[in-house]
C-alpha cells in the first residue's frame, strides 16, 4: 500500500524541479529509501530513471502584460506598495489612451476574480478616468461598466429588503454610473435596462433613475434650435464662421474672409505669419452704417469671450455711441379719438392698456433702460492687435465707402491673462513701478484715430 504512495510523492518532486528549474540533490523517503535527480549518479555508476510527468506541469505560462499580472495576483509581492485601480488605468495609459485599452482593463478585471471583488471601487475609477481615454460619451462602454457587476446577487427578495434599500454601496455606484451618463446627455438603450434588472431588480434605485432618463431625455432631446456639435471643427476658419453665424441674430448676415491664415518669407529671410479674419455684417447693418453721421466716430471694442461648450473664442465689434437725442426722430402719436375710414368704434387702433401688469406688482421698483449703441459689424481673427484689425475696417470700406470718412478708435482690452505664479508675485518695489507706468500708458496708445 505505500508504493504507489511513494511513487506519487516522487513524481509531484519530479514536477516541482521542471517547474522550478533548480535541481533536487537528494531526498529522504520514509522508510529510508533515497531519490536522486537524473544527473547524479549512484554508487554502482548506474542513472535512475525519471518517471513522466503530467503535461499541465510541463505546459510554460502565456506572457501577460504588466496590469494583467497586477490585477491577477496583487497580494503576491507584500513588499511592494497596495496596487490601487488607478495605477491600473495608468499603467494601461502609458503608450496610448483608446477605447480597446480602457476595454482590456475591464476584460482583466473580469477574469482575475470570478467573485469580483472590489469591483464597486474598479467602477468608480473607471468612471473618473474615461474621459482621459475618451470614451465619456459612449454607451457600449458604460454598459461594459455595469456588466461588471456581479448578476442576481443584489436584487431583493421580498419588500423588506427593497424597503431598507438592499445592498446601499451597489445602489449608490449604480446611480452614480447613471448620473454621468446624464450629465454627458447620453441616453441609454435597452441592454442598459436588461443589464439593471439582472443586476438591482425591476425595483431598485438604479431602475427608477433608468426610467426617469428615459422620461425627459427624449423630450428635451430636440429642444434646443441652435445645437452645439459636440466634435467642434479644427481648422480655426470653420470654428470662427461658426461662431460668427451663431451669434449674429438675422439669417440675412453675410460672413466675409478677408483673409486667410499664411505664412510668408521677407527677403531677409524671416518667416511672417498672417492670421485668419473673418467678418459678418447683414443688410440693416450695412444701411444703418451708411446713413450715419461722418462726424460722430466709430469704434472697435473687444476681444469678447464666447464659450462653445469647452472652447473659447473671442470676437470684436464695430459700434457707435447712442444717438443723442436732438438727432432722434420723433415718432408721431396717433390720435386714438380720430376716426378714419379704417377704424372702427369698436375695435380702436390703439389700445392704452398694459398687458404685463399685474395686481400684485409693485410698482415703486424701476429699472431704467440702458440705451446702447448701433452694432454695425463683428469679426474673429486670429490675433486682436491693431494692425490685423485695420485689415478688417480696410476690407468694410469695399463695401461702405463711407466708412472711409468716418474717424475709427480702436478701445482693445488686454487678452485673457494667465494665473499668476509665486515667482511673479515676487517683485521688486522697482519693477511694481514699472509696470504701474506700463498699465497707465496702455489706455492712451489704445485709443487712436484713424
């Protein structure tokens, strides 16, 4: 009975030294007996042979990349710090950051335990780390996501539990996997509801702000007239003729390239780089423009920001001061008491009446209107100093020549201004100075007249 218990032994050794690679010298069996490996040799100068082992010892192990191994057996190396999830998505990220690499960490994940454990904080820094693989507007992979969560294990039993909220973690990593998918204005499909049931149940937290998505996202989907792309365009004489057409409120308005983006050599040698100006105006502007006063002149004020969901860009405007009011025309009253053949007894042309009252507004509040002047034209360029914006009124005079006579200011702020550092925020007395006078002088080179 303990041969063939012997020979197992001697076998599982046989194993562990192809495994291992090291070389077991000499081994002691009980009763006495003793095992040498096939390259020692016994006294009588004879080998002993080595039994066969099984081919799943023998089999060598695929290679696996560095957060495979990490996810794998991440309690292996104790002297080496806690392996977090991040460090994971980093390690991950380190040649690129695309879909199928955020896929293979999920896909990892999965394999490494089949009880997932830890899969609550796994869902959390995938969460925080897609829009760095940019994959924060796509659906496939939140559904990836939520497959990660183990199925029928957190759905409640009876109405007790889905009273007290079963499993409160899960739920609450359920909700807030949803609430990124509504603030990114995604709407779910249905394998996102299939996947809720299997996970929560028809009537768990998760399920309800599902449904409650479903509600409102499909009302409000087309609601808006003027949708923003979410892919806005690169080349930046696109982007500025996009803008311009958003801002400008009359369908009529022409936008004009007066010049596009180059890049030109001098004689000397020297490269001088021309940027972009694109120009908008519509047909009251350009009449408006015509009729006003040579005297009074115009000005060109901004870069004014206008944020197209993460981008900025800035515009300028050509405008006048309000009219005074001795050049106002005055707007003849119409007697409501006279009678002309188009009126009736019954039905006044003028009504005194204000619609907008009501009986509990208070009246002793007012708010004087602010009066602006006229808008003539606006424009984007690539740069806002005066030079390139002298191109632009040069390229309006084509088509108002009266602009020629008008005198033009130019009233430009200073660009957006980067944070200040702690070394800026060292200077010496000397240098505040100095650029107090630099900030005094700035205003009066601004303001000049062509």
């Amino acid at each position: 009975m303990n041969a063939p218990r012997h020979l197992f032994r001697i076998q599982c050794i046989g194993c562990v030294t192809r495994f291992l690679g090291t070389p077991v010298q000499r081994v002691i069996l009980p009763g006495g007996a003793h095992l040498q490996t096939p390259g020692s040799q016994h006294s009588n100068g004879q080998f002993l042979r080595s039994f066969h082992c099984s081919a799943v010892c023998t089999t060598s192990r695929p290679n696996r990349t560095e957060f495979e191994k990490a996810v794998e057996h991440p309690t292996q190396h104790k002297d080496k710090s806690l392996i977090t999830h991040d460090d994971l998505f980093e390690r991950a990220a380190r040649d690129s950051n695309t879909k199928a690499d955020f896929n293979r960490v999920v896909d990892v994940f999965n394999k490494a335990d089949i009880r997932r454990r830890g899969h609550v904080e796994f869902i959390y820094a995938a969460l925080k780390k897609m829009p760095e693989f940019g994959v924060e507007r796509d659906i496939a992979v939140y559904n990836k996501l939520l497959d990660v969560f183990p199925k029928e294990v957190f759905v409640p039993q009876n109405f007790i539990q889905r009273m007290f909220n079963h499993y409160p973690r899960q739920q609450e990593c359920g909700v807030q996997l949803l609430e990124q998918i509504e603030n990114y204005g995604i709407i779910p499909n249905v394998e996102t509801k299939v996947l809720l049931a299997q996970i929560f149940g028809e009537k768990s937290h998760p399920m309800r702000k599902y449904q409650r998505i479903m509600y409102w996202f499909p009302r409000f989907k087309h609601a808006n007239p003027f949708p923003v792309p979410h892919v806005l365009p690169g080349d930046p004489v696109e982007l500025a003729r996009f803008s311009l057409t958003r801002i400008a409120d009359d369908l009529d308005a022409k936008v004009t390239i007066y010049q596009y983006p180059s890049t030109d050599i001098t004689e000397t040698g020297q490269e001088v780089t021309r940027p972009h100006i694109l120009g908008i105006q519509s047909p009251d502007q350009r009449s408006l423009l015509a009729k006003h006063n040579p005297c009074r002149p115009v000005y060109v004020e901004g870069p004014f920001p206008l944020w197209l969901r993460k981008t900025c860009v800035h515009y300028f405007l050509l405008k006048a001061d309000p009219i005074p009011p001795e050049e106002k025309v005055v707007e003849e009253d119409v007697d409501p008491e006279l009678i002309g053949p188009e009126q009736s007894l019954f039905y006044p042309q003028r009504v005194e009446l204000d619609l907008e009252r009501d009986m509990g507004d208070d009246e002793s509040f007012y708010v004087d209107d602010v009066e602006e002047g006229l808008v003539y034209a606006m424009c984007m360029a690539g740069q806002g100093d005066q030079a390139t914006l002298s191109q632009w009124i040069s390229g309006l005079q084509e088509t108002c020549p009266i602009l020629g006579q008008i005198p033009t200011v130019f009233r430009l702020e200073s660009g957006p201004r980067e944070l200040q550092t702690s070394s800026d925020a060292q200077q010496t007395p000397e240098q505040e100075v100095e650029i107090d006078q630099i900030i005094e002088d700035e205003p009066q080179r601004s303001q000049r007249v062509n």
